[in-house]
C-alpha cells in the first residue's frame, strides 16, 4: 500500500473501532460466503466521511476483515497446538525510509513453538525467504533475538512481529556479512581488554573515560566500568554505520549497546546523556527501518531519553546554558526527539497530540536552521564543516562570534588535553615509583629531591621506600650505603642487602642482571623482594620460537582498531543537519492534513 492508501486505512479502521463494528462476526461474516457482506448504508458513510470512492472503501473492508479473521485462525491455532504464529518484516538493504515507498518491504509468517530456540526461528525464516540463515539477524521487542535461548524466555509472544534483516545474499556479500560479525566480536573484545586495564592505563582512550554534565571524570567500580565503556564502544561504531545510511547494522550495534548499558545503575544512567542518545538513536532507526512493530519499544525508549535529557541539560536546557553559554546545539536533539515522539503519535492514533508536536518541531526547524553560504565561509578559514554548523547555530548565525567561539573551543580542548596528558604522566610516574613498606606511595616530590641532589632516580626510590617517604632517613640511608656507587661485588650485595632484602634475593638478581646493580634493585623493588630466574637458553628458545606481542602493543592495537570510528571531535554527535528532520516532517505534515 502507498501512504495514501495507509492514511483511507487507518481512517476506515479508526471509524469501525469507535462504532464497535466487528467485520469477523455476522453479518459481515457468514459460514457460507466467502468474501464479507456489506451494508450499502455503511460503504456510503464511510466513503462520504473519507473522501474515497465506495468501491475502495469496500476493497478496504476487505482486507481488514480478513485480516482479523487470519489472526482469530491464528490464535485458534495456537491455543489447541501451542504453535504460535510471528509476524515477519523483512528488511533488505534497500528497505530504508529513503527508498521509494512504492515496494514496501515484504511481510511474511511463521509458526513455530515457543519452547525452540533462536536458532530454529532464524533457519524456518531463512527457508521461507530461501537465504542462508547466518545472512539474517532478527530484533524484536527492542532486542536481538539471541539463538542459543528458547523463544519464551526472550519474551516472545503469539503475534509478535519480528524485524528480520536480511544482511547478505551474494557470496560477497556472505563475507562482507562475516567481516561484520568479526567486526562486532573484535569490537566487543577490544572494548573489554581496554576496559580491564587499571584507570590510569585507560587515560590515554578518552572514548573510555565518562564524565558527568560538568566535565568531571566518574570514578565507577572495574564492573561497571567495564560495560559502560562497552556500551559507549558500540554505540560509537553504530554512530558510524548510521552515518553511512546503513540502519540495520547500526540498529545491531545500538541494541548490543544497551544491552551493556542496562548493566549499570539508573543513577549512573541519569547523570550521564549517553543512554538518552542510545535511545534516541535507536528509535530512529526503528523509523528509518519502517518497523512500526517497535511503536511500544520506540515509545518507551523516547520517554527513556527525554527523561534523561531533562535530567541532564534541565528542563529547559539551563545547565547547558549555564556550561557552554547556548543551547542551540543541544536543541537539536530535542527537536529529533519531538518530531519521533509525533511519529509514534501519529501511527497511535493520538492525531492531536501529533498535529500539536510537528507544529513544534516545524518552529524548532526554523529556528535552527543555518544558512549554507555561511557554512561555506567559515570552512574557508580553516575550519570543519562540523564545526563551523555548530559554531553558527551556537551564536545565532553571527560570523564574528562564530569564528572566536570555534577559536575558543579548540583552545579549550588543547589545554584539557595539556592537563589530562600531565595527569597521565604524573600517575604513570606514581605507579612506576610504587609504594613503601607501609603501604602508602612513593612522594614524587622527595623522589625529584633526592634525583636534583645527585642520587639515581633508582637509588631514591629504594631509599624512600624503606625509609616510609622519610626524607632526611632516605638521605641517610643513600649517603651510608653511597648505593650504586661501587664494583665490588660484594659490596654490591651489601648494598641491597642496606635496602632490607634477603641475602639469597639479592644475589639472584645481581646474577640475574650481570652485575648491574641498578638493574638488580629495580627488579627486587617490581617484583617485591621475590626475583624470577629462569634459564638463558629456555628464555631464547621461547622467544625465538614464541614471539609475544607485549601489553603495550596489544594495548596500542585495541586502541587503534577502536578509533576508526572514534569520532575525534567530541561533539560530533550534536552535529545534526536536521536535513532528514524536514523530509520527514513534510511528509508527516502532508499525512495529518496540518497547515504550518
């Protein structure tokens, strides 16, 4: 059906429900007819009523009625054999709201048990649509269907749709679909190595790090931790494949995301808008995907992110204001939010509350709006197109104030990054000195001390761990020992042993390391006190035969592999044109009849 066809429906069945007329039962309805019967009187009205010809109204009846009889044989069915009967739309690559509307994307059923897993839903859809069913990945209800559960336990119900997309056909593109998959394992694993790291390893990935609406970085338990930077990894790379118009793989990765996401706690949720975004996107690829199946799931999920954003930005955007000096930016996704909640709106037959949210998000529109030309000029100084659409939308089209505000902006970030890097390095420093013997960290500052005075950087660290960040006792220690001072061999070992290990201990490591007795202390100090000897030549064979790839490669690797499609602008996700916005508010508009 075409859109126009869609709105005479919706208005016929809207009609029928508030006369209570039910076309399955008589005298539509008879044992021995096999199309329904009628009533001149009602074809008439209802053709006056819509507009539409009589003999179109009667097509519609139609098809409504045997509808409802299809579903009444369905439920029939299912309650004497216990097969439920699920709703199929397919979507293709193509299926997407861009695409002509001419071709709706194909629905279909099936009957299966409930008490069957994912997978035997997944190969009965696979032989109804004749594709493999590893080229298919089903959502439902807002989730992955997964294939190692049975259907009930995922909540399935009789006459629930299930969005099926169909992800490969060609045998490229069965290998583009297994790099997919690749993709999201590797994805998933990188996300979880980077996130098991200690807090100051991760300084360096600042996708891995969240802070609150006032830049302030939350410290959160290693758990939680881990799956909010999961769930911010795969929100991201989701980000990345709705930018590229390719819905179904984003709506895969934003489901898995809040999957992540929902491990955390709603406090957590709530001082963060990173889960009002997820939502947020997520309802818009249900729009884009045409799945009016997950009007439920889209209208939660939008009151979800609503919620949050308030909770965030404030009710009317006066934290954003009182950070940033404007709310344009952040406006914008109110306005996405506004036009979503009127689509569901729309299709839930709540028509004014519609008509009242798109009059709205046509206003917003307007407000928002940012003249091209002046794109065009601030690029040409050097600029990003992101950040010149903001920097405008910010200072209300004013190119002077745009040009110092992106100015300013940059600043600011270079100097965050100055104090996140020195940070960085003041912690690694911290860890490397370690702590003393009653447990508390070694002063960086007495360690710079006793280095300005002479004393190797080694040396003042032993010396201030076993003098507990005593300095005038670390100095005296250094100053009797005159440690690594000296060749003789045994007094090298009288001088480890002045630092408090045992005998055996510091021989080992002066064994270890030839000799080299600054060498030697940082090996008992790493390995607290206990040296690992092993055989020089079991060592080269493993190494020769063995290559290991060290943490700070794999730690570099994961970070790389993440940042492809790590936006580097942080405010990227405010960077809307709102350009598909307006197409689908002028459609929308043109649906419900509204004069703007």
């Amino acid at each position: 059906m075409d859109s126009a066809e869609n709105k005479w429906t919706d208005k016929i069945r809207e009609k029928l429900n508030k006369e209570k007329i039910k076309l399955w039962l008589p005298p539509y309805t008879t044992k021995d007819s096999t199309f329904g019967n009628y009533p001149e009187g009602l074809v008439n009205n209802l053709s006056q009523e819509c507009g539409i010809p009589p003999e179109l109204v009667s097509s519609v009846l139609e098809r409504l009625r045997s509808h409802a009889l299809d579903k009444l044989a369905a439920r029939n069915k299912f309650q004497q054999t216990g097969l439920a009967t699920l709703r199929v739309k397919v979507i293709g690559e193509n299926d997407q709201m861009g695409a002509s509307k001419e071709h709706q994307s194909p629905c279909t059923t099936v009957e299966i048990g409930l008490c069957e897993k994912g997978q035997s839903l997944k190969d009965k859809i696979g032989q109804s649509l004749q594709v493999s069913s590893s080229c298919l990945k089903l959502i439902t209800s807002g989730h992955v269907i997964q294939d190692d559960q049975n259907l009930q336990h995922q909540g399935i119900k009789h006459s629930d749709l299930v969005m099926a997309l169909v992800l490969s056909v060609t045998q490229k593109e069965v290998m583009e679909k297994e790099d997919q998959e690749l993709k999201l394992q590797r994805t998933r694993e990188d996300a979880e190595f980077l996130s098991s790291l200690d807090i100051d390893d991760q300084a360096s990935n600042q996708y891995l790090q969240v802070a609150d609406q006032n830049g302030k970085v939350l410290q959160l338990p290693q758990q939680e931790r881990k799956a909010l930077s999961l769930a911010m990894t795969l929100h991201e790379k989701g980000r990345a494949a709705m930018k590229r118009k390719n819905y179904g793989e984003a709506l895969v990765f934003f489901l898995e995301a809040d999957t992540e996401f929902r491990k955390c706690t709603s406090q957590l949720l709530q001082s963060v808008d990173n889960y009002a975004l997820l939502c947020l996107d997520i309802t818009w690829c249900y729009l884009n995907l045409e799945s009016i199946a997950h009007l439920p799931d889209a209208e939660n999920r939008l009151k979800t992110s609503e919620e949050c954003f308030r909770q965030s930005y404030g009710s009317n955007l006066e934290r954003v204001k009182a950070l940033k000096g404007s709310s344009g930016n952040e406006s914008s996704l109110f306005t996405r939010l506004h036009l979503l909640q009127g689509i569901v709106a729309y299709y839930q037959n709540r028509k004014e509350e519609a008509k009242f949210l798109l009059k709205r998000v046509s206003c917003e529109l307007s407000s928002l709006k940012v003249d091209d030309n002046k794109i065009s000029e601030v690029t040409a100084l050097g600029f990003s197109r992101a950040e010149a659409r903001l920097g405008l939308r910010c200072c209300h089209g004013n190119m002077e104030r745009t040009v110092q505000h992106i100015i300013t902006k940059r600043e600011e970030r270079e100097q965050i990054r100055k104090r996140e890097d020195e940070e960085r390095k003041r912690k690694k420093k911290q860890k490397t000195l370690g702590k003393t013997l009653s447990g508390d960290w070694v002063s960086i500052d007495f360690c710079n001390t006793l280095v300005s005075m002479g004393f190797s950087s080694v040396a003042a660290k032993a010396s201030l761990q076993q003098s507990n960040n005593n300095l005038s006792k670390a100095i005296e220690i250094l100053q009797e020992s005159d440690l690594l001072q000296c060749d003789d061999p045994d007094e090298k070992v009288a001088q480890v042993l002045s630092l408090g290990y045992e005998e055996n201990e510091a021989r080992k490591a002066l064994k270890k390391h030839h000799g080299n007795l600054q060498n030697a202390i940082e090996d008992l100090i790493n390995s607290s006190g206990k040296v690992e000897m092993a055989d020089s030549e079991e060592m080269a064979k493993e190494e020769e035969h063995s290559p290991r790839t060290s943490g700070h490669e794999l730690h570099r690797q994961a970070a790389n592999r993440l940042a492809d499609d790590i936006p580097e602008f942080e405010e990227d996700y405010l960077d809307l044109s709102l350009e598909e916005e307006a197409e689908f508010l002028k459609k929308y508009i043109t649906l419900l009849e509204i004069d703007v």
